[in-house]
C-alpha cells in the first residue's frame, strides 16, 4: 500500500485539538456526506435525499433523484462543510466507501475522495461500508467497545458478524437469496403499498393481526447462521394467487403483519443464536431494516429475557449515510490505515 | 433472382423460422430450476447476454445460481436487486448479473454502467426485468421467461427463446440436453 500514498499535513497527531473526518458515502442510491470530529461529534450528517437539500438545492439540480451521485456529490461535500461550518482546509483526511456496492456509484465517491486526497495533500480512508454499519454506533456509544454480534440487515445486505476482543471482523452468517430490506421493498411493490416499502409495511403491520396468517420462517430450522427470504416472498405471492380475497381492505393490513413477523422472528432467533454461540454478551443491529418498529421491539424483548445488551442506533444512523463512514475512517486514521490513490472499487466483498 | 440466388434465400427464410424457437420446460422445484440453469450454462459462450423476466419470486435467479455453479462459480449468487450490478470472476471468465427492477427508464439503466459488459470479452451478462433493455441491444440475445405454476406452488414454467441463428442452434443444443434430463413440457 506504499505506491502514491499523499503526503501528508504537518499536523502531527499529538499537536492536533480536533480531528475532523470528512465521510462519503456513495455505495447505493444515496449520496451522503459527513463532518465527524474525533470520531464520535457528528458535526454534520447529509443525505441527498432529504426533504431539505431538495428544497434547497432543487433549483440548481432539478433531480436529486437516486443514483445522480455525479450531480449530487460536490452539492452534497459543500453542504456537509457549510452545516459543519467548517472549511475543507481542516479536514484531516477523507474517508470513503469503496465496498461494496453499485460500481458506477462508488466510482462518483471513490472518485471525489482521490480528488480531495491528492490536492489537499491528506490521507484518505476506503472503508468497507458494511463494516461502516457496524460502526454506526459507535458515533452514539463510543465506549461499547468489542466483543459482540453485529447484525447488518437492510435492502442490499443481511449478514452477521462475530466482532472479536482485538476488532477482527469475521462473517457468520449471510441470505442465501434476498436481502429482508429487499423482501419488504418487493412485497410492498407487490401489493401496490407504496417506495419504499419498508416503513409503509412497518405502519400497515401495526394495525393487524400476524399470527392471522401462517407464514413460513425459512431456515430457521437449517442449524446455520444463514438466512433466505425469497421462500417467504414466493409463499406470500403464491397465497394470494390462490386466494385474491386475501388483498382485501380488512385482510391486507393482518397478511403484511404476518409476513413481517416472519422476517423478525428469523433474524431474532439467528442473530440469538449467534450471540450465544459465540459467548458474546452484546448484540448490535444496524442497517435500513434496524429501523423497524417490530424489528426494534421484539429484539428488545429477547434481549431483556436473555440479559443480553442490545445496542441499535437512531433510525438516521441505520441508513446508509456518511457519518458512519467517518467514524470508521477516524479509527482506521488514527491507525495509520490510508489507501493508495489506486485503489478500485468493488461490487461485493469480504468484510 | 438466379437459381442459386432463390435457393440461397429460401434457405435464409427457413433458417429464420428457427429463429426465436421458443422452448418450453416445467420445473417441479426450486432444484430443477437451479439444474435447468446449470445446463444452460452447457450452450453458453463469452459475450453472450441473457435476458430473464417473470413475475417475483418465479425463479430468475435460482435459474442463473444454477448457471453460475454449471460455469464454476463457487460463490453463492444473492439478489443483485439493490446492487443493481453484481460481478463474479473465475479465472479468465467475468459474470455479470444485473437486475434492472429498480430502474425506470434508459437513462437510469446506462447509469450503471452495463454498456461495458454487454459482449464484452470473457463476459457472459444476465439481466433480471432485463425486457428493460431489450430495444437498445446490439447483438443477439437470449431471452428466458418464468411462471408460476398454479396447481403447484413449487412448480414453474419456464420458456427460452433467442434471437439470431446462433442462439437457434444453441437453443435446439439446449432442448435435447434438457429431455435427457427429463425436463418435459
């Protein structure tokens, strides 16, 4: 990794008051931007698709639509500097995604990182951003330390981690086939409820019934650590080809709470079982899904009859966003972890 | 129009009802899918693109996981669906599975990127809602459609059909490696 490394600031660690990360995020649909101070101080969180860059900059890029990451981005660094109402010249370093995720959009923030590495003269970070999910909460819980089960559940990924006493990262468990973030997006496209599908499901489900309809748990018998979900969508769909009535007004709101009952219950019971296996006394969750209100309550409920600590963060750091990129970048910073200017992209990884 | 240059023709016209020779198979599981895909990957020859499409959860990417074990690919393929692009390599082979779902429209679906791996060398590309595309493709592809089955909720039927007299000769190829299997209609 020594190739073109950038040289770096005359700030030397010690001397330093502050160090300001600057994060991007770029691996999927949003473009995202953050300003983290010593890697706990979100001193600024952006995210393109929030109401209020929308309004603010929709005049100038009429679509801050999904995936515009080359529109988006330098709108998105100045604006995460401006909030932080800092200037780019106290950034220490950048930190960045570059795995895995949709190639062309991880080039925009690869890209923009490289650019702000190499004529700032400052090192530059490319982090892994599901590892970035497991350090989400670390930005609200700096001192939780590690040994603990990571649970990273969203639309692209739902993986589990066994996070060990020295920091090493080892992946236990993995969908076979869809994503859960994926199965409510799909089901809710399904039944005509709505994008994204995740929160519409989450607020129709807490008016019915889930033991309504019997729902299959896939896998949770397979004595692995891995998931499956498609059996469960495919069920869903099969039912209601047999049984229209079932989309009915007065079915509709009971047939999604059973189907995300379902989905909680697999990775209650997984995520669990991977916590005892591996004699940890903490489980995190994080990832889009982590914003589920059952999701957050049942794995609430076991954690108290387990006395197990349960640590999941604000539904804004569940999401993909840039603050969690900068904190992982803080730590791998301070390590003295920087990428070379070559360094590529990639759409899967290993974390 | 000569002799030779009549035979010549009618040959063309009788070669081009082979072509878009749509066959038609019943799976009865999830593991005859995943087969079915592993001899498809039998016909298959770099640069060649493969379109799927069907209703959710009828059985696309079962279909290419089984593709991908027939070509080699130890890696278990999950749903390119958010990613909208996944690549896997082995050796000199690059597979690209997309999954256009969640794109509206050409200008999103070249966002991505997939002009590069269209017949690109070594490549073989499969695209999922891939219909999305299809006006805008150069060369000759294949085209494979899945349904549910409503007397068995394990069940599907799938149909393969490709356009050009190479994917004709392939397809046939395909059919007799599929009955020998015992895939009927």
């Amino acid at each position: 990794m020594q190739g073109n490394l950038p040289l770096l600031k005359k700030n030397n660690l010690k001397n330093q008051e502050k160090i300001l990360i600057l994060g991007i995020e770029t691996s999927c649909d949003d473009t995202c931007a953050s300003v983290v101070e010593d890697g706990k101080v979100i001193l600024s969180n952006v995210i393109a698709s929030q109401h209020e860059i929308h309004g603010k900059y929709g005049g100038v890029v009429p679509e801050l639509a999904s995936r515009r990451h080359v529109e988006a981005i330098d709108i998105i660094i100045n604006e995460a500097l401006l909030q932080a109402k800092i200037k780019m010249s106290q950034i220490s370093a950048v930190s960045v995604s570059n795995r895995p995720g949709l190639i062309g959009s991880l080039l925009v923030g690869v890209g923009a990182a490289k650019a702000i590495s190499y004529s700032k003269k400052i090192p530059f970070m490319a982090v892994n951003h599901l590892k970035a999910h497991l350090f989400s909460n670390f930005l609200e819980v700096p001192e939780m330390g590690p040994c603990f089960t990571g649970l990273i559940v969203s639309g692209g990924h739902t993986s589990l981690y066994s996070v060990g006493q020295n920091w090493e990262i080892k992946e236990v468990g993995h969908t076979v086939d869809d994503a859960a973030g994926e199965a409510f997006d799909k089901i809710a496209r399904f039944l005509g409820l709505g994008y994204p599908g995740g929160p519409v499901i989450d607020r129709l489900a807490s008016k019915g019934n889930p033991s309504r309809f019997e729902m299959p748990r896939p896998m949770i018998e397979s004595g692995d650590l891995n998931f499956s979900f498609s059996g469960l969508k495919t069920a869903l769909i099969y039912k209601t080809k047999k049984e229209p009535k079932i989309l009915d007004e007065n079915n509709i709101a009971d047939l999604v709470a059973s189907f995300q009952d379902a989905i909680v219950d697999v990775l209650v019971h997984k995520t669990f079982k991977a916590c005892r296996q591996s004699g940890f006394e903490k489980i995190l969750v994080s990832g889009g899904v982590a914003a589920n209100s059952r999701l957050r309550s049942m794995f609430a409920q076991k954690a108290d009859s387990e006395g197990i600590k349960l640590y999941i963060p604000p539904i804004k750091l569940c999401m993909d966003n840039a603050a969690m990129v900068a904190c992982l970048g803080y730590y791998d910073y301070i390590a003295g972890n920087f990428s070379d200017l070559s360094v590529e992209v990639y759409s899967r990884s290993d974390i | 129009m000569g002799k030779t240059g009549k035979a010549q023709a009618a040959k063309e016209r009788a070669l081009s009802l082979v072509y878009f020779k749509d066959l038609t198979i019943n799976s009865a599981s999830p593991q005859k899918t995943k087969e079915a895909g592993r001899l498809f990957a039998r016909i298959l020859e770099y640069g060649d693109v493969v379109l799927l499409g069907g209703e959710l959860g009828a059985g696309k990417t079962t279909f290419i996981s089984g593709t991908a074990a027939g070509l080699g690919i130890d890696e278990n393929l999950s749903s390119p669906s958010f990613t909208i692009l996944n690549i896997y390599t082995k050796s000199k082979l690059c597979l690209v599975h997309a999954d256009f779902y969640r794109l509206d429209g050409i200008d999103d679906i070249l966002n991505t990127g997939i002009e590069q791996y269209l017949g690109a060398k070594n490549t073989l590309t499969f695209i999922e809602w891939g219909e999305k595309i299809k006006d805008f493709l150069k060369k000759d592809f294949a085209q494979i459609y899945f349904e549910y089955n409503l007397l068995d909720k394990n069940a599907r039927t799938i149909s393969i059909k490709g356009s050009g007299p190479a994917w004709g000769k392939k397809i046939i190829k395909l059919g007799k490696l599929l009955k020998n299997a015992h895939f009927g209609n």
